[in-house]
C-alpha cells in the first residue's frame, strides 16, 4: 500500500447521521421488541424503550468524548490501549468486532424468512434473496463512501418515515390488544432490550477519518438516537397492541403487525421495509466495520492485506470479507433457528463495550488529564464510573439470558470468541510485529547506506 493512500473525506452530517441511524435499525430490532413486550405490556413498552434511551445518551456523551480525542478509524482501539494493556484492547476490540457481524448475519435471515412467508417461498430461494442483497451491499460500498452515505440516508429516511406510518395506524385501527406477558415480568429485561434497540449506533465513530468535519460525528449520534427513540417507541407500542406472543415467536413479527390492520397490501409494505433495513444494516455493516479493520491492519495487528485501497478510497478486502463472512453466518443462523439467542450475544457485547467505554473514560481523566477534548461527559469519573457498572451488571445478565429462559449459551458463545482471539493476538500478531520490525530496519539501513553512498561521491 502506497503510503500516501488515505481515506476520503466525504461524509456528511446527513449521510453520518443516517449510518448510525441504519446500523441501529436493523431487521433484528424487531425481534428485540418483540421480544421486549415479552417483559412489558404493549401500552407500556414505550417507558422500556425511552429508558433504554435515555441510558444511551449517556453512552453517546461518552463516545464522543472518546471520539474527540481520537478521532480515527481504529479509535476504539485507540483510546483503549492508552487505558490498558495494548494486548488486552486488541483482543477487546476484535471480539467487539463480532458484533456487527452477527448484526448483519442475524438480519439476512430474517429478511430472508420475512420473504419465505410473504411468498411461500423456500429457504434455499430465500437465501438467494439475500445474497442479491449482500452483493449490492457490496457493490454500493466498493464505490466509495460518498455513494454509500447517500445511499443509507435514502434508505434510511424510508425505513423510519414507513415504519412510524405502519405504527401508527396499527395504534389507532388495533383491534381487540392481545393479552400481556405472562406473570409479573422482568423491568431489568425490559430495559437491556429497550437499550439494545439503540445498539450499534455508536460504530460511525469509525468513519472520523471520512467525515467532512470532526464534530459531525457526536451530532450524528445525537440526531440517532432522536430518530430511533420516536420510530421504535411507536412501532414497539403498536406490536403490543396487534400481535399475540405466538406471532411475536416468529422471525418477522413486524409482518403480522402490518398484515393485521392493513391486510395483505401491508404486509408487503413492511416486508419491503425490512428488505430495506437490509440495504441499511449491510451497507452501514459494511462502511464501518470496514474502515475499523483498515484502520486496525494499518497499525500492523491484522494482514497487510486488508489495508489494500481501490481508486475510490475504500480498503477492498475487508468489503469482501464481511460480505462472504455475513453470508455464510447467516445462513448458519438459518439451519440452527438461533436467531434470538444472537440477540442475546448482540447485546451482550454491546453492553460490554459501554462499560469499557465508560472505563477508559475514567481511566484517562486521571491519566491524561491536560489532553484537549472537544467534547466533556458530564459528571466526569464519577458518572463514567456508575456508568461503568450499570452497563457491566446487564452485560452479565444479558449473557446467561435467551428470551425467557437463563441459558448459559450466549456466555460459552462469548467466551469461545474471546478464547479464538486471544489465540490471534498471542501467536500471529507477534508474528506480524516483527515482520514490520525487519521491514523498518531493512528501510533505515537502505536509506543510511544510501546516503553513504552520496558522501563518498
């Protein structure tokens, strides 16, 4: 890679807004409502989603203090390493990394049952739907990110606008409201599916490399969360007033939401909303998580490879990685029916990473107490400390939880994925350290010779 090969600055408040909008609003939120009015009546699920909310502003105060002092592509493993051990963040990060995958994995299998019970189709004509989708995806990213911004601020504007449409209608034209969770429910399961409807959000930090103007990205997170809180609110109030606990079972109960008060023509509307959060999640998927492994190989911790840019800015191999990879996790999603246990695995990496955020906050207030930050949380070390703790205590609970039932599976899942990369960062990392080691020391003796050879003539 040619040194002087850098990403584009070309994002917009608009297209950095509508990323993080779109990477949170993904098909699999659905599946977190309906799992949430599990715990919480419909008419009351909007306290379990504002709530989850307004714990979410907080964890934006804190990325973008965080994003303001480091304000590159690989920042999240940036602003860890200088408040722990290098190793320790790489392996935090890259197990993070996971996250978005499974997103955009969990989300291709259901858009492609959403189309198997729209058209009665099959699961293998399902999964080709959903290859079309991952290739556009893929395409629409290789050509830059200033087509890819525009794009997920399209797509982005439709999903909300139709979704809040759908909601409301199915509030005022509801018929008789299923009944409510069975025994007295679980507010603290509420609240970590209220949060995880917001999740992913804060992956547009990664592209602070390729917005126009640094401040762009707290704004963007802010005017997410807004959009989400209103759009979420509405369609998770209106699932609960429409849909029984049998259809919420389902993988598109947002479907049935829409089939219920508009009929068979509304159904298809919300089906091709969810087709449409594919494009979103994907696309957003994509931008991101991209850029951070660009940023992450560029340091030296991953292949060199994946530093390759194309004549429009973008790092080649990891867009093609993430699509294959996307692919085929899907359609391991499909075959195993595990679709909401990785909405259990989602949010407990998500709720990890908030209370590492929230200590590295705390961490560097006291380390790097004169470094400049454009943007302050409020409260300082002590909110960042509380925060800390309430995000540690749900990451655990979230962890040994599928649905209704405790389950140690996401819990072995996790640590499984930790275990494979620590195993990465302890034998080929060290590997790819000193490969650069010997590079730099070929480079500097080439050039002192060469200059010794200027002497002597």
């Amino acid at each position: 890679m040619s040194e002087q090969q850098t990403l584009n600055r070309a994002l917009s408040l608009g297209g950095a807004s509508a990323i993080s909008t779109g990477l949170a609003f993904a098909a699999i939120n659905f599946l977190g409502m309906a799992q949430l009015l599990d715990y919480i009546s419909g008419p009351m699920s909007w306290i379990a989603v504002l709530a989850g909310g307004l714990l979410i502003l907080g964890v934006r105060a804190v990325f973008s203090e965080l994003n303001g002092m480091y304000p590159t592509a690989a920042g999240i493993r940036l602003w860890m390493s200088q408040a722990m051990n290098d190793r320790l963040a790489l392996i935090i990060t890259l197990t993070y990394m996971t996250a978005i995958v499974l997103v955009i994995a969990a989300d291709a299998f259901i858009i492609g049952e959403a189309i198997a019970y729209a058209f009665g189709n099959g699961h293998v004509i399902a999964i080709v739907y959903v290859a079309v989708l991952l290739v556009l995806a893929t395409w629409m990213n290789l050509r830059g990110i200033k087509l890819a911004g525009v794009a997920e601020q399209i797509v982005t504007t439709i999903v909300v606008v139709v979704t809040m449409g759908v909601g409301v209608i199915a509030i005022f034209h509801h018929g008789e409201a299923p009944p409510g969770p069975v025994g007295d429910g679980s507010p603290i399961q509420a609240l970590i599916l209220g949060i995880f409807l917001y999740t992913a959000f804060e992956w547009v930090t990664t592209n602070a490399e390729e917005v126009v103007k640094p401040k762009i990205i707290p704004r963007a997170m802010l005017i997410a969360i807004i959009v989400l809180a209103v759009s979420q609110t509405v369609f998770t109030v209106a699932m609960g007033l429409t849909v029984d606990a049998a259809g919420r079972a389902t993988a598109y109960p947002q479907l049935l939401v829409a089939q219920q008060v508009m009929g068979h023509t509304g159904m298809l509307v919300m089906l091709a909303v969810t087709a449409l959060t594919a494009v979103n999640t994907f696309n957003g998927g994509f931008v991101t998580l991209s850029r951070f492994v660009y940023a992450v190989a560029r340091e030296g911790k991953l292949p060199r490879a994946l530093t390759r840019l194309n004549d429009r800015a973008v790092p080649v191999v990891p867009v093609w990685l993430l699509g294959i990879s996307s692919l085929i996790l899907a359609v391991v999603v499909a075959i195993t029916g595990s679709w909401v246990m990785v909405v259990s695995l989602c949010a407990a990496l998500e709720m990890m990473i908030y209370a590492t955020a929230a200590f590295v906050v705390w961490r560097l207030r006291r380390k790097q107490a004169d470094t400049e930050r454009p943007f302050r949380l409020a409260g300082g070390r002590p909110v960042a400390l509380a925060f800390m703790v309430v995000f540690g205590l749900l990451a655990t609970i979230s962890s040994v939880t599928v649905g209704k039932d405790t389950s140690a599976v996401p819990l072995a899942l996790l640590a499984v994925l930790t275990g494979l990369v620590t195993l990465y960062v302890f034998t080929y990392v060290p590997r790819l350290e000193r490969r650069d080691a010997e590079e730099l020391a070929a480079r500097r003796a080439a050039r002192a010779a060469a200059r010794a050879q200027r002497s002597s003539d």
